[in-house]
C-alpha cells in the first residue's frame, strides 16, 4: 500500500500501544506517552507542553523530525523509522513527597544531558551488544565515530516562583546507511547501529531499554537531592567518557577556541581543561577529540 510504514520492512513502525503498555505508569515508570509519524521535533513539542503546564512524565517520540535540534541551532534529521527521536520532560525543582524526591537545586541540572548519555549507553550496550562511549558533554561515540545526541533545554516556569522545567531529547541513528548519514560540521563523521555492526536493531526494546534507564538514572538523581555524586551518576559518567584524559579543541559558545587536556568533570558537570595558560572550567562546548 503506497505510504504505508510496512512498506520497508527493515524499518517496521513503532506501537504506541505497546510503547504504553510498557513505558506508561503503573506498569511503567513514566506518565504519559505520545507517538507522531511526523513532527518537527521532540524537543520543540515537549517544550510547548510544559509552557502549558504539563506534568513531568511526558514521553514524545516521532518516527521521523523534519526540523529536529541539535546543540548550537544545528538541524538534526533523519529517514523515517530509521531511528529514535524522543523527548522527555521533568521538572526537578519541584519535589515530590510520595517518591521521596526533594527539590534538587538548578546548579544540578547541567548533570542531566550526561545522564541520558549514560542511559544511553547502557542501552546500546544491552540491545545492541555494542561498545560506546561519551564525549563531553552527551554525544554517543561508536569508535570514533557520532552515533547519537542529547540536547537538554529549559522551559521557565509559568511565574517567577515555580522553576524551569528540562526538555531531554535523543536522536539515535538505528537503520542508517552510509549514504543518509547526517553530515556533522564539526568535522566528527557519523555512523548507525547497523553500520557499526549491533547484534539488534529493533527500535521497541532499544526506546524501552533507552527510557527505562533514564527514570531509573533521574530517580536516582533525585532521590539523592540532585547530586550527582551521592547518586553514582558521576562515577557513571566518568567510567563511559572517553574525554577525560584526552587532548582536546573546545570550541566556546562566545567562538573562543581552547586546547588542552581534559583532566575530569566536577561535581556540577563542567568539563575541566588544563591549557598553556591555566585550568579553566567549561560549562558549554564542542569538543573535537585530538591525537
């Protein structure tokens, strides 16, 4: 049938059905799920729900973006069905008594893109049966090579007193040939699961797999006020991170470029970088990886 999703059986569609069955409370540790075929992104849609007001829980996925985002503006796009695209929405300055989660304070939330790094990690580790690793601050690298991005992006809340909510959003490349990779500038090329040679890539058990790690990161996150070090997110991170110990070119959101050798992330998240000319502390970067 002409525009059919089962018309590629290599790429089947997702169910939200099933999706919600798993994913969605009481059977699953989020609150509410939504699947689009097509949508311009994740992010942006999720966004516009906590401007609404929306609850933390929100889980939306599209099977295909046609204005994705990516970190700095980039556009971030891909096939239909060859990939994961998804966005969560959490609010952790609000606490939430009956899961014993206080408040957890604003100069936390830059650890939350690396958590769905991690989770992302472990999710590709156990589905994929690949090796992948992080470059600071959340991109997915098989090899030497992008395999998926996080991008994290705050909503200020409806008043002054009510803090900002986070979008996380995930781009995965599932199915992607080499010919419909997506061209990074810079310079990092890009692969897929299937190029990298996963064991599996059935997108339903990778996006639970995916989800799943994620709420049982950020309970233990908030669990323990936000911190990620009490919380073992820290020790997590650092054990998956191939920038730590590198030389490195961090590119700054004010266009200063840095080299030097990453020697770790402190407790709040920012990359530390040893250069000719002292130690700095990054919050925001791209960094280029140097031999």
């Amino acid at each position: 049938m002409p525009g059919s999703p089962y018309t590629d059986l290599d790429r089947p569609p997702l169910s939200a059905a099933r999706l919600r069955r798993a994913l969605v409370a009481p059977n699953g540790p989020w609150a509410r799920l939504e699947l689009h075929a097509e949508t311009g992104s994740t992010n942006a849609d999720v966004a516009a729900a906590a401007a609404a007001g929306e609850p933390e829980g929100l889980v939306v996925v599209a099977e295909r973006q046609t204005a994705g985002r990516g970190r700095r503006g980039r556009v971030w796009q891909s096939p239909p069905r060859a990939g994961i695209a998804t966005s969560v929405l959490l609010r952790p300055g609000e606490a939430v008594p009956d899961r014993g989660w206080p408040a957890a304070p604003p100069t936390g939330y830059g650890w939350l893109p690396l958590l769905a790094g991690v989770a992302l990690v472990e999710a590709v580790a156990r589905l994929a049966e690949l090796d992948a690793s992080l470059k600071w601050p959340n991109d997915l690298l098989i090899g030497d090579a992008k395999c998926a991005g996080v991008l994290a992006e705050a909503v200020p809340g409806r008043s002054p007193a009510q803090p900002p909510a986070i979008v996380l959003g995930v781009g995965l490349n599932v199915t992607l040939c080499a010919d419909e990779l997506p061209v990074n500038p810079t310079g990092l090329p890009a692969t897929s699961l299937q190029l990298a040679g996963a064991a599996a890539t059935d997108r339903d058990p990778l996006l639970r797999a995916l989800l799943r790690s994620v709420a049982d990161w950020y309970d233990r996150w908030r669990s323990a006020g936000g911190d990620a070090v009490a919380s073992g997110l820290r020790d997590a991170y650092l054990a998956v991170c191939a920038t730590v110990g590198r030389e490195v070119r961090v590119l700054l959101p004010n266009g200063e470029a840095l080299t030097g050798t990453a020697t770790g992330v402190d407790p709040d998240g920012q990359l530390l970088l040893t250069t000719a000319t002292g130690d700095r502390t990054l919050a925001a970067g791209d960094v280029l990886h140097l031999r």
